[in-house]
C-alpha cells in the first residue's frame, strides 16, 4: 500500500465499526502521514484515542458531514477521504426519514463539494447492497448518494479529484448486524428468523477493510466496485451460532428483501468481472474499457445472495464468526 506512504487520509464515521478496524490497518500498514477520523460522537472518539498511546500520526476532528464548513476545515491538506459515515439502521430510517436524508444524502454532496473545492484527490464512499434495486429508505438514500459520488467526477474540473464507490453485503460482528443480535438472542435458547429461505451475502470486518484499500488504490474514478463474496442461507447461521437453539419464524419486516442484490440485471448491462471483483462503470464519454480490463457478464446476469455460486457451510461461517 504504498500509494499511501506521506499521504493523508481523513475517514468519515471513523469511530464506527469499520471506520475502527480501517484506522487500524492503515497504521499498521502503511506509513500515511496522517490518518483523520471525523465522527460526531466525543464519546467514542476518546475511547478509540485509548488504543493508540503516542501515536502521533492519528488525529480526531469532531464534527458532521452536515456540516459543510466543518467539513472544508478538516479536509484541508488531505489526500484522500473515505466516506463511511452514514444513518443505516432501517427501521429508524424509515421512522426518521428526513434525518437519513440529510446524513445520508446531503452530507454525501458535502463531502463531495469539500474534497472537489480541497483538492482531495481519491475518494471512496461505502455503499451497500440495500442500494440495488431499493426498497427501503435506507437503500434510497444510499442509492442516490451513490449516483452523487459517481457523477461527482464529471464536475471535479482542475482540481484532479476523482470518486469511486464500493459496495457490498452484510458484515460479520458490525454494529446493528444479525450476528450480534443472534449472539444475543441464542442465550435465550430461541433465535427469531423472518424466512427459512432468507439468504445474504457475507464479508468479515477485514475482507471489508482489504477490499476498500484496494478499491483506493485501483480506481480510476466513477467506479462501483463488487467483491466477490460467499453467500449464506440465514438457517445456516443460525446454526452455526446456536445449533441447539429453536428456530422461531416471524416474518418479513418492512424494508427487508428476502435475498440481497449487489447488482440488478440493469446495472449488469455496464457491468465487467475483473477477476475478485465485479465494476459497474460508469456512462461517461472519457471512460473506456482502457480503465479496467475485464470481460462483460452474460446477458441476464444479477448478482444476488440466491444465485450465487459461492456458499458458506456451517464450518466455513464458525470460522467467519471466529475470525470476523
């Protein structure tokens, strides 16, 4: 990664889960100059401060990307952005609707109209499956915040900054993710599950942290990268977690697919398999297939948690869970 070295690297929602675990591998890893964590929370700012005695490279910088001056302050000097901040609980989403708008929507426009006018010269911003083919609000939001950082290129003029966007599934051991919640529940020896034929993908903390350096370092801009990743039936992690414990089926929630979509069957027309990863590239009249070489999918291809060809058994997710 050594595309990074004296470079720095500022991460939005840098005290969530992802933001922790990415803040740690570019230390580790790499010598960046600086790594900036901006998150709204004091709280978990001082407590991931304690794990990095002395560290003088890692800096804190409290505020929003609603804040659009705030946002301007912090990005000066900053080389490249990861945008992780976001609202993604789904149902307070859907409760909440124009709060997810303003975080998820208006702060996405924020941080791009910062890093263009700062002369940030990569970014990357987390999307999520939910985003394909939306259904909830949650997803929406995302979706256009997506379509923002993409479009973000045809206006970034002399300054040089180029945007891409990563996305994928569900992550082992993340706040709000079923893990925890089935962790929690398998005490009580019963584990609820809203359809026996419910599938999702799955990514582990680290594959998700590995997969956005190299996404960083790859692009080109206008990307939306897709690793490929295993699927998993949620009967299967069920008994991975709790094998003795009674499944209890209670429905479909509001909001929720019965199987993810990272890429719809429309999105596959634009689609390219570069090997570990799938690119939807973007409709730009600079962008040629020089960019990324790779070959098309088939026609009628959708990339969903249903039919893919990569499955996790019960061993493979206890290893995941271990690992993760």
């Amino acid at each position: 990664m050594s595309f990074l070295d004296d470079k720095s690297i500022l991460i939005t929602g840098g005290t969530g889960s992802f933001g922790k675990k990415f803040t740690r591998a570019v230390l580790d890893r790499t010598n960046a100059r600086r790594v900036i964590v901006f998150s709204r929370d004091e709280l978990k700012q001082y407590e991931m401060q304690q794990s990095y005695p002395g560290e003088r490279r890692l800096r804190f910088f409290l505020g929003d990307v609603r804040d659009r001056d705030r946002l301007y302050r912090a990005l000066d000097g900053i080389d490249a952005v990861v945008h992780a901040a976001a609202l993604k609980q789904v149902p307070a989403a859907e409760y909440n609707p124009f709060e997810a708008v303003k975080t998820n929507i208006q702060g996405a426009q924020n941080v791009i109209d910062a890093c263009v006018d700062r002369g940030v010269k990569r970014v990357v911003a987390l999307s999520t499956d939910k985003a394909s083919s939306p259904i909830n609000l949650y997803g929406a939001t995302k979706l256009v915040s997506d379509k923002l950082f993409v479009q973000g290129n045809s206006y970034a003029g002399s300054k040089g900054t180029r945007f891409a966007v990563v996305r994928y599934g569900n992550v082992v051991g993340s706040r709000g993710s079923v893990v925890p919640f089935f962790l929690e529940r398998a005490k009580t020896g019963v584990l609820p599950i809203t359809d026996e034929r419910m599938t999702r993908f799955f990514i582990t903390l680290d594959q998700g942290v590995e997969f956005v350096l190299s996404s960083l370092e790859r692009m080109v801009g206008g990307e939306l990268f897709v690793p490929k990743i295993p699927s998993m039936r949620v009967t299967e992690l069920a008994k991975a977690i709790a094998p003795d414990a009674r499944i209890e089926v209670v429905g479909i929630r509001p909001g929720e697919k019965l199987h993810e979509e990272m890429i719809s069957v429309d999105d596959a027309r634009r689609t390219i398999d570069v090997g570990d990863r799938y690119v939807i590239q973007p409709e730009f009249g600079w962008w040629t297939s020089q960019h990324l070489s790779g070959d098309g999918v088939p026609e009628g291809f959708a990339y969903t948690s249903d039919r893919n060809d990569d499955w996790l058994s019960v061993e493979q997710l206890r290893a995941m869970l271990t690992d993760g």
